[in-house]
C-alpha cells in the first residue's frame, strides 16, 4: 500500500509509467526500470521525474523506495539532483567511434548551410517578449464566449483591429464586416476557389509562385497567364488579342500590384486604373496579393489597389512576412457581395485558426506593438538589402540587381544560359536559393531571363555576410575576363 496520497496537483507532478518486475526487492525493481526506460530513449536527457511521493503512490511502493532508487541511479550518473530543480534525466554524452583516417568527414554535398531562399522573414527576430505580453494581455481581458466554438469570420476583436490598421497603414477601405480571417493566402485561395465563390478560369501574372497554381489546380481552376514588362504585368491582355484571357471566359484576375512576385517592381498607376476598369465591365473581381506590403525602402508607399474599388477588388493579406509564417493567420477583405458565399465555403465553425492567436494578433495591432516591429524590420532588411547590392557591387560588377525598392528578396540577372549551372554550384557550395524559372508559369508566352531570387531576410545576423561570400563564389565570372 502507498504510503500516502496528495492532493495537490503541483505537488503530483508528471506522469511516468514503469513496469516493474514481479520478483525482488522494489528498490532494485524500480532502479531496474528507470535505467531501461532511460536507456531506450523513453526518457531523454533533462526530463524532469515525478517527486519520490507522486511516483510511489502511482507505483504502490514506500516513498523511501523511490528515494533510495533515485539516488542509487544519481550515484551512477543515469540522473542528476540539483536542489529546486528537482530530478532529473542526465546530459549524458554518447562517445562517437574515430575514423581511421582522423580526418573529419567532409560535409555532405548539397547541405543547406545558407538559406537564401525567398519568402521568410528573419526567425531570430521574432518579438516574442512583446508577443508574450499581447498572449497574456488579450487572453486576461477576452470574454467568456471567445473560448466558444470560433466564428468563421473570426473574432471581432481582430477584424476591428485590421480594419483600422488596413486603412491607415495601407489605404484600404473595409469594415469589420467585410472581413474574413483565414489561415493565410494559400487558404484565401482555397476558399475562393475551391469553395466555389470565384469561378474560373484566373488570369495571373507569367511569374508566381508554383504551390498557389498547384492550389488553382487542384480546384479545377485553370490559369492564363499575362504579359509582363517594366510596368508590371500588362493589364491589356486581359481585353484585347485573340485568345486573351477576357475571351476564353476570366472574370477574375490575381496580382501583386505593390511589389509584382518575384521579379519586384509596383504596377505602374495606369495599369493599376485599367485592372479596375476591367473588372467593373467585366462583372468580375481583381485578387490582390499584398504578401510584402508593408516593406519599402527607396520610394513612397504604394498603397493597396483596393482602395480604388473595394466593390470589386478581394485584398489578400497575412503575417507571414511580418511577423512569422507560423503563425498561421491572415485575412481577406471582400467584396460586400462574396461575403456569405465565402463564410458558406468556410464552414459554422472556425476550423483554421485559433482564438489564442486571433486575440493577440488584435492586442499586437492595436497596442502598436505591429508598427514597431514594421519599422523595426523595415530598417534591419535595407541595411540587408544594401550590404547585397555592396558586396555584389564589388565582387560580382557585371550581375544586375532588380526589385529593389521593396520586399524581401531581390533578382539577380544572370547571362543567358547560366541559371542551371548557377543554382547548382550554389548548392555544391550549401547555398539554399532558386532560379527565376522555378517560378515561371509553363504556359507564359514570354521568353525566360535566366536569374537567381535571392531572399535576403532569412539567415541570422551573424549568418548573413557569409552566406554573400558563399553566393559570390557561386556566381558565373563576368564575360569579359
């Protein structure tokens, strides 16, 4: 019979299960069980073990049993007793056999040890003392209800917040009610098209990203590409040749009009005008992918294009960029007419996002902790931005950078031919990056620029000139030398 029980929770403490053997003493029995379990890897190095009381009244042995055993496995080095830490599984170092050769193995080929891939922010920079705060802020204050099942809009608290900042940060005009929380763009999609509230097929830009036309896809939606050129994508493919988008049924187009995707560069104002004009004869809608939107360095602001017709243009926005990617959150702000339609795809119930991070997300926003960190992270990724453009100044003069002024990451113009052969010396060399063509749509009229699209937000700080060093070695030579 245990000796005792407790009561308390806190005094409990984990669970462990052991299976003990039925013959012996209990001492030598529970000692035997621990080292097996730790051992095998059931219990790692620095699991906390249950306090001598709980484990013997889960076990039916004497607390002096439990004591005894612990230290027993102390004395031998399988755990460690620190005074307030209680005890715990010890760090214990697995000797490794020597090679032969006493050379250290070289590392293995195509390793990433550089990751300048696009499309993710700079993990170590994440707020999370100002984020924690916002948590534990939004949750204390939260009604009752929001522990509820969720509402497919989403919480209240968050669409108010984003209405405000959205208008104020990045000229859109929505209400609350117009607004739909989502788990980021590639569910926005989903939801739009393979919840059938948009139709197809979707005119898009001849340069995207393959994981969002694999989503088209998948929902039967078929793609049409556009021109591109300096401007942007070229609006008046959608009404004017043989065979344009407009006469092979799209009545909704998707674009990047702040910072077109990835070859950089706003929608010029013109083009900008005619994509809502098209839409408005059209009876369709404008998708506008504001994935960067509130990055820019060398010019002013480009506003969202919503702004010029909130009845027709979907505005598609998320976190993933400025604040993390796992935090699955963003929001589409609708057209008052696909509001229903699109609630009706989402379902009664929220099943995407949680409540906790909803709740915060407003808190972050409205306490401007968000502005903070936007001007925070604007200032860290020029200085970025333009240590590239240095160091590629100086050791690479004959490659052209392009898409600047705004984002992420940046073109690199490479000769013709050389794309392949670049991307693969790169990852020789442990330099995570992609080719401009990965990106390309298969059906775009245009002829393909070779070029790298180098994200110059993800490697840490003290990761970041060397993964330049480690990009410069890769580079083709200038055709001069």
């Amino acid at each position: 019979m245990p000796d005792s029980r407790v009561n308390s929770a806190s005094e409990a403490g984990s669970d462990l299960h052991l299976e003990l053997s039925s013959t012996g003493p209990r001492r030598a029995a529970v000692a035997s069980a621990l080292r097996e379990a730790v051992r095998s890897g059931r219990l790692t190095p620095g699991t906390r073990l249950p306090p001598y009381r709980s484990l013997a009244g889960d076990l039916g042995v004497a607390r002096n049993t439990v004591a005894d055993a612990y230290a027993e496995l102390v004395a031998e080095g399988w755990l460690t007793a620190r005074q307030g830490s209680g005890t715990r599984v010890a760090e214990r170092v697995v000797a490794k056999p020597r090679r032969a050769s006493g050379r250290v193995p070289d590392r293995k080929v195509g390793a990433v040890v550089h990751d300048l891939r696009q499309g993710q922010p700079d993990a170590t920079s994440f707020p999370r003392a100002a984020w924690a705060a916002s948590v534990r802020r939004a949750v204390t204050a939260a009604p009752h209800d929001a522990f509820a099942p969720g509402d497919p809009r989403g919480r209240d608290e968050l669409r108010r917040a984003l209405a405000e900042y959205l208008a104020r940060a990045r000229g859109v005009s929505a209400s609350p009610d117009q607004i739909v929380v989502c788990a980021g763009f590639a569910h926005g999609l989903r939801l739009l098209f393979g919840g059938g509230v948009l139709p197809g097929p979707l005119a898009v830009e001849p340069y995207g990203l393959a994981f969002h036309r694999g989503i088209l896809t998948d929902a039967g939606v078929r793609t049409i590409p556009l021109g591109l050129d300096e401007w942007g994508a070229q609006i008046g493919d959608l009404a004017s040749h043989p065979g344009t988008a407009s006469r092979r049924g799209a009545r909704a187009v998707l674009l990047t009009p702040a910072h077109q995707f990835p070859t950089g560069g706003p929608l010029h104002p013109t083009r900008r005008a005619a994509a809502v004009d098209w839409a408005r004869g059209r009876g369709g809608v404008v998708l506008e992918d504001d994935y960067d939107g509130e990055f820019r360095y060398d010019r002013e602001p480009v506003g969202a294009l919503q702004g010029l017709d909130p009845d027709h243009v979907v505005y598609l926005g998320s976190v993933s960029k400025s604040l993390s990617p796992a935090i699955r959150l963003g929001w589409m702000v609708l057209p008052p007419h696909l509001v229903d339609a699109t609630l009706a795809a989402k379902g009664i119930r929220e099943a995407w996002t949680g409540v906790t991070d909803q709740l915060a997300l407003a808190e972050f926003i409205a306490s401007g902790h968000y502005d903070k960190h936007i001007r925070r992270m604007r200032q860290r990724y020029r200085a970025r931005r333009n240590l590239l453009v240095g160091t590629l100044a100086e050791r690479a003069p004959h490659i052209t950078v392009t898409g600047l002024a705004a984002g992420l990451h940046a073109v690199l113009r490479l000769p013709p031919g050389t794309e392949d052969s670049t991307v693969r010396a790169a990852t020789r060399t442990g330099v995570a990056l992609d080719g401009l063509a990965l990106f390309r749509h298969p059906d775009s009229p245009q002829p393909h620029r070779d070029g790298l699209v180098v994200g110059y937000a993800t490697p840490p700080d003290h990761r970041y000139r060397p993964a330049l060093d480690a990009l410069c070695r890769a580079l083709p030579p200038s055709p001069d030398v």
